[in-house]
C-alpha cells in the first residue's frame, strides 16, 4: 500500500511542480481551457503515473482515474479562480489531488486510520502546547506589548501582520528545538533576527523602538521555550 501511495505522490510532485514551467502557469491562468500547456500538462501526468507504477496493466484504471480527474480539478480551478482567491484555489487544488490519490489506493489497498490514537493524552498535550506557543501566545504579546507599542509612522513598508506571523515562526522553531533537545538552535536564530534587526536598531534614534523589539523578542522566546519545557514536564507525568 505505502509503494503505491508513494509512486502517485512521486508522480504528482513532479508533473505539479518540477515539470511545469511557470510560464505554463501563466498561459493557463490567462487562457484557461483553451490553452494547449493544460494539455501538455495532463499528458505529462498521464505519462508519469505509467512510469512510477511500470505500466502494470492492474493499476490502468488507476491510471486513467487519475488523469482525468486531474484535468477536472485542474478546470475547475482555471474556470473560477480569480486573483484575489488564487491563492486558495491552489490550496483547495492540491488537497483535491491528494485526496483523489487517497482515494484510489484505498479501493486497491484498504486501510484504516487509526483515529482513536488522536485522542490520546500524549496527542492532546502536544496540540494544546503547540497552539499556546504559536497562536495564543501571538494574542498574549499583543496585549502585553501594547502598552509600549511604537507610535505610527515610525515603522513603514511592513508586510500587514508580518510581526505576528514572524513571531508565531520563531515560536515554532524554538518549541521543537526545546522538545528535540536542540538548544544550539535556538542561540542560531537569536543570532539570526538579531542580524536581520540590527539595521532597523542602527538606523532608528528613537530608544523606544530598540526597547520595544528587545521585549518583543525576550518575551517571544520565553514563552516558546516555556511551553515546550511544561509539554515535555507534562509528557513524564502521564
């Protein structure tokens, strides 16, 4: 079962994204179904399924299945999107795909998930601590913060909500650091913003901008490494 999932997958990604130039994207956002890289496209799936599965004449309807369901996800898609929901589009494109393949290798190899394990203690703990340190903890800071937030104006050009998203990635990376005993990692990225931050600190005469950042940051780290420390405490004591 695992094989097989794998040979579609291996046909997938590299039809989708290393054989598919971006100006084929381009022709086929703009002309939709009238344009022949659509086409070329399928036939380069059609022609990766066969290879990846040895053209084993019990997979043919495999095949075929996901061919032409590509084409009619891949249509939909080029018929509705539009610029402001490209984005999801390609999202909801991609799932599509995926659950077509999971689909085929269930009516070959039927499998069951497990989902019981979910509701494990173990499962629970770990999406509890990787939602405190990433989102919740996002809204905490910004609470906490706003007391000495810089005036307006003194910060331009910024990616709307990039601070936020920035500090919920930062977050991330020191969590499993912590959880996987890496701790040289979290000294790397202190280094890292430290680095990418250093123009705006040497740049800026205002001091309440670099006290600002500096809190940010203190209180950012502190509260990932203190969520990762409580999961891995809580995890010896169930």
């Amino acid at each position: 079962m695992l094989t097989f999932l794998l040979q579609l997958l291996l046909a997938h990604l590299v039809g989708d994204f290393l054989l598919q130039p971006g100006r084929w994207v381009t022709h086929k956002n703009k002309h939709a179904l009238k344009s022949r890289y659509l086409y070329f496209h399928i036939a380069i799936h059609l022609l990766l399924l066969l290879i990846t599965t040895k053209f084993e004449s019990s997979y043919f309807v495999a095949v075929l299945l996901i061919t032409v369901s590509h084409f009619g996800i891949d249509a939909l898609k080029l018929s509705l999107q539009k610029k402001k929901t490209a984005k999801w589009w390609f999202f909801a494109d991609q799932a599509a795909h995926i659950a077509v393949l999971l689909g085929v290798v269930y009516y070959y190899y039927p499998f069951s998930i497990p989902l019981d394990n979910f509701y494990s203690p173990e499962v629970l703990i770990f999406f509890v601590a990787l939602l405190t340190a990433t989102y919740v903890s996002a809204i905490v800071l910004k609470f906490v913060m706003k007391k000495w937030s810089v005036e307006k104006g003194k910060e331009t050009h910024s990616i709307n909500d990039a601070g936020k998203y920035i500090g919920i990635l930062e977050r991330l990376f020191i969590f499993f650091f912590v959880v996987i005993d890496f701790w040289e990692g979290i000294g790397f990225l202190l280094a890292a913003k430290s680095i990418f931050r250093f123009g705006d600190l040497k740049e800026s005469k205002d001091i309440r901008l670099t006290e600002y950042i500096l809190i940010g940051t203190l209180l950012s780290f502190a509260i990932g490494i203190g969520c990762a420390m409580a999961y891995k405490y809580v995890l010896t004591i169930l």
